[in-house]
C-alpha cells in the first residue's frame, strides 16, 4: 500500500507561504517552486536503494562508502506545470534522467489521452517519481501514471505542492500502490476545480500566463 507524506517541515511551510500570497510575483514564485522542491526530495528519495562503493580519502585512509546507483530514479513532470518542479529535484539528484507526459481529455468523450510520453530507459527498473504542483481533482495525475504503468514502470511515487481531498482520494483509489508526498492537504476545490485556499494557478503563475 502506498503512503501519504504531509511536509511540516519550517522551511517547507514558509516557502509555500511565499507561493500562496497572491503578491508574490513570477520571479520570487519561480525560486520558490524551485527551493520547495529541493527540499522535498530529500524526504522522498530517503528508501532510494544504495550501493557501496570503496573509496581512498586524502589522508590514505581506504572506506566503503554509500552512493547512489545511476539506473534508480528517474523524475517525470506532468506538462505543463510539473516542469517548474524539475530544477529544484535535479539539484539534489543530478543523476536522474527526465522524462515527460502530457495529457489532454477527449472534449465528447471526456476520456485522458497522453498527446506526449517520452520515460527514461529502463524506466521498469527505476523509482519514478511524477512530478506536478497541483493535486485537485486526480484525473491529470490517474492517467498519467495510468499510462506509465503501462509502459512497464513498477515503482512510482507522485509529489505535488498541494493537494484536495477529492484528488488524494481519486489517486488512492486508482493506485493504492503509489506513495503520495505534498507540502499541505487544502479544505476542498471550488465550483471550477481549484484547490481552496490553495495558490491558484500553478501553471500559470510559473510561466507568467496569468
């Protein structure tokens, strides 16, 4: 079963009090994306698996050493808000490869459809970790690990900024088997979809779209 991870860390609560304020502007709420998402991952790649590794320091002393193996992570934003999750992840495993999935629904049918997925190689063998600010209403998220699963990745985590109860409950259900990590769960979402009291529009307000 999959796991539920709310940050209360200080740091983490005051970067998402800069990205709340209505005042904060692209610039300040670009660096603070940026910073909150450094500051997650530390927490989420705490199970990544290590290997050792032997190592001579400047002194000539010889130690086994832990490092991170190159074919473990691999980090991949729902477009197109997830890419302002990106920088902040890649400052603490620069290691890891960046994929990509964009998702759009059917206007009649109403059905997700990915119009882009491009993973990492040997993503059924890696901790993928879906990145996207925003956790309202779960479709977004559901389809695009939907469709990563499908194309054979096993392990995957989601980590948003925030997150509604409707859309924690709608990606609980779809996969119980994904850990979910986020700074704060909000109230509820409006008529129109938005996360209260939430930030408003993730996407645009890291491209300026507003």
């Amino acid at each position: 079963m999959g796991k539920l991870t709310i940050f209360d860390h200080p740091l983490i609560q005051h970067k998402l009090t800069c990205l709340r304020d209505e005042n904060t502007d692209v610039k300040i709420f670009r660096e603070c994306v940026d910073e909150l998402s450094s500051l997650m991952a530390y927490e989420i790649t705490r199970d990544v698996p290590v290997a050792e590794k032997r190592v001579r320091t400047p002194l000539g002393r010889e130690v086994v050493g832990r490092y991170i193996d190159g074919l473990t992570l691999g980090v991949v934003p729902i477009l197109r808000a997830g890419l302002g999750m990106i920088h902040g992840i890649l400052q603490i495993v620069p290691m890891a490869p960046v994929g990509h999935i964009g998702i759009y629904r059917d206007p009649e049918t109403l059905q997700p459809h990915d119009y882009y997925c491009k993973l990492p190689k040997d993503s059924d063998q890696r901790t993928l970790i879906v990145v996207d600010p925003m956790l309202a209403t779960g479709g977004s998220a559901v389809a695009a690990i939907d469709f990563i699963k499908k194309r054979g990745a096993k392990r995957i985590k989601f980590n948003c900024i925030l997150a509604a109860p409707e859309g924690l409950a709608a990606l609980e259900h779809a996969h119980p088997d994904v850990d979910i990590y986020c700074a704060a769960l909000d109230e509820k979402l409006n008529d129109h979809g938005y996360i209260l009291p939430g930030l408003g529009d993730a996407g645009d307000r890291l491209f300026g779209t507003k």
